[in-house]
C-alpha cells in the first residue's frame, strides 16, 4: 500500500530517503485465574545489544514474508498454544539518534510493528529451548526490559484494559463455567481493584443479559455455595455490533 | 524499538532480511455540516504508477525523520488547519507478488503506516498547489483510488465509527452551539442513518449529562425555535477516562 508514492526515477529525492529493516514485537498477554495475576511473555537475550535481558518475542521480517506471518513464526518457535489470534498494536519508528560516526543518517533504521493477543493460561505450553528461554512474567513486577519494550508493554496493557472494558475478551480466558467473583476478580486483575465495587460490576454485567445461569453451583472457602455462569454467545450474538460498555 | 533483534554478524540471516522503504498516507475526514456530507481528502497523483488517479496525501520517510514528521510534513504542503492531531490507524506491509523477473524477493518492498484525523471542514484552508491538486472527496461516492488506498479508507471510515461511538469526538467538529438534530444528523452522516432514531438518540445524549442548554433557541424552516445547546467540557470532565457509549 502507498508504494511507489513517487516516480521511482526521481533519483534526487531517492538519495534522501530512510532505509528501513523491519521487525515485529509481540505482546501476549493472560492470566492466571488460580492465582490472580497477569502475565506477559518474555524472552531471555542470548546476544548483545541487551544480552541478558529479557525482551517481547521478537524478529525480522524476511524477504517474502508478511508482518503477520514473522509474528507467528517467532511466536511459534517459543509456545503452542491454540486460537492465537495476533492484533496488531502499533508501529514504532523514531530515527535512532546520529551515531555521530560519520555516518550521517545514511544507515539502516529499524522499525517496529507490535502485535498483541491475550491467551487463556492453561492452553498455552511453553516450548523448553536451550538457546533462548522463554517465560511468563508478572506485568506488576517486570525486570528491566530490551530496548524499548516496557514501553510496548505498557501501551500492550492499555488497549487489553480498553478491550476488556468494550467487548467480552473476558469470557476467552475464563473457563467455561465461572462465579461472578471469578469474573469480577479477572476484571481487576487487568483493569486494576479500582475500578468498580463488585455490587456495581455484578448488577451491571447481569443486566446486559448475556450471562446465563448454568444452575449448578460451586463451595469455595467458608461461604455460601456461588451460582456458576456461562457466557451466552447467542443472547451476545444481537449486541455484537453495537456500541457497549462491559463495566 | 525491537532493533537489532539479532547479532549484527549474523550475517547469513541478515542477507534473507527484506529490506524497506516506508510510507506514510494520511486518512484525513472531515463532514461538511450544511450538506451533511463526509469527506476525505484525496491528492491527484501527477506520475505513474497510476498517472490521474486520486490517492490519499502521503509521501516516504527521509532519513533523520520520524513518521508523524513524514505525516504532517506532507499534509503541511497541502492545507492550513488549526489543531490537526494524527493518530497512527494501521501498517499494511505485504509483500508484493514476485515479479518474475529473476530479481525474486530481493528487491526493496515498501511498508505503509497509515495515519487518521477527523477536522472541522471550515478550519481547512486547502492549497492551491500548481503540481498536484488537492480535493475533498465524498466517501459515499468516490473515484477509483491509487494502490489500495480504498481499503485504507474504508479501515478509517470503521475507526471514526468508533470513535463517534464512544468518544465525544463529534463535539470537536460542531460549531460551539448547534441544536440536538445538528448532533443527530452529524451521527446520521458518519455511522449511516440506521444507527439509532432520533428520539433514542436524545434521550441517551441528555442523560449522559454533558450538554448544555445555552438558553437560546434557532429557527430554521417551518417547524418550532430549536435549544441550541454546547458541550460542557467540565460536566464531561468526570466522565473522560470512563468507559462511556454515546449511541
């Protein structure tokens, strides 16, 4: 798309133009469910720069290849895990300061594009690699990150809040059969404890008319048994379209 | 960010790395108020690849330059408008089939980010430029388009959906003052008529409690004086990083 925005012998303005490599990032999110937190994956650098540190699964798109297809390639060299579905986050391109080598701005750039998922847990199995371990860490508490990546994680962790705010990505990572305390517990895992009391978030989301009461029942602690639900897909089905907010 | 994934003498990768120039294009909406019309901007491409066709304003990346820099740099050239903000829409990055020319895929591919914005249609004074014209273009009925610049229109148009559907963005576009049917009309032009009927839609916006009734009242045709109303940014204060619908 937008290639070839000038004729190409236009030598004169050639000569001024960046030459890129580019590479793509992901960020893929989930949540531990047993235990209330939230995790992105990382990978440990066996190579400088950054060697080391631990930096989003990342490559270089090769020649013949589509942003999307190195995502997955990278991706599945690290982890299986089924329904991935990549989304693309942002592109990240700023010039690199002038090495001041003489150089100029003559050399190649490097320009990111992010991708994005959330996955649910336990359908995910990391692959053992010697040459590069891989691992989930708690987004609450991340080592120092490569390059900018806790940058691309932070603005990652902004639009999964947006999404769990505007759509039901939630009901993608519980199981199928869940309280109203699991669900809200997930919402404050990602979004925060702040964001709602749980009487507000438990009326509001029952109003909305897709969660259906399964009729069983679950003892957990010294409480009365909780109400297991499901998410009704088809009750769901006539609000796909339409403009709606989960919280 | 995500630069130099690999080690710099790895150089068996690097030669099946697809090299890049980037573009950027621009999907700059803006509605025409009296006529309720909705327009994007549109260049008339003066050199081949496709001599005569009408494309969105963008340009390449130069060296030292970031890609907002490349975004507003091009736009610069081709109007004046107060507060033009881009947000960054999508990166479209596909390869091009081989050419079959034996040069296989090692020839440079070229990369788009697209940028969006929506202004208001009396702030845009557009250029006189002897080399390329520069038009507004009505989305319901547009020319053929360079590349695949359609597609990229049509991704825009669902983004401003969007953003009309949960952001108050539709008030940036108003006059100051304009009647609730000036507002459901606006709606009307942008999202299709079918979105709402115009009694929901007034009851919804009222109750959401950031429209300010200014006291005086328009007569336009033959029906009753209308209120004319404002946002009242304070009263939306509260409510900025809520997740909100409008419609």
């Amino acid at each position: 798309m937008g290639r070839l925005q000038f004729h190409p012998s236009d030598a004169a303005s050639m000569t001024s133009l960046a030459h890129f490599k580019v590479g793509v990032d992901n960020v893929i999110f989930s949540v531990d469910t047993t235990t209330n937190r939230l995790f992105v994956l990382l990978v440990l650098r066996q190579e400088p720069p950054f060697l080391g540190y631990w930096a989003l699964p990342g490559t270089l798109v090769r020649q013949g290849e589509s942003l999307e297809a190195a995502a997955y390639r990278t991706l599945a060299e690290k982890l299986q895990v089924q329904n991935l579905y990549l989304e693309q986050l942002y592109t990240f391109g700023a010039p690199e300061p002038d090495p001041g080598n003489g150089t100029g701005g003559d050399c190649v750039r490097y320009l990111s594009v992010s991708y994005f998922a959330l996955v649910r847990y336990d359908d995910v199995h990391l692959l053992a690699m010697t040459d590069q371990p891989v691992a989930w860490h708690g987004v609450e508490d991340l080592p120092p990150l490569a390059f900018d990546h806790a940058q691309i994680v932070t603005y990652g962790h902004r639009r999964l809040c947006n999404k769990l705010e505007y759509s039901p990505v939630a009901f993608e990572v519980l199981p199928a059969q869940f309280t109203l305390n699991d669900l809200y517990q997930l919402y404050c895992t990602i979004l925060g404890e702040q964001f709602s009391d749980y009487s507000n978030f438990r009326a509001k989301l029952l109003k909305l008319g897709f969660l259906a009461d399964t009729g069983q029942k679950v003892s957990r602690g010294a409480g009365r048994p909780a109400s297991l639900y499901r998410f009704d897909a088809e009750a769901f089905a006539p609000l796909k379209n339409k403009p709606l907010v989960f919280v």
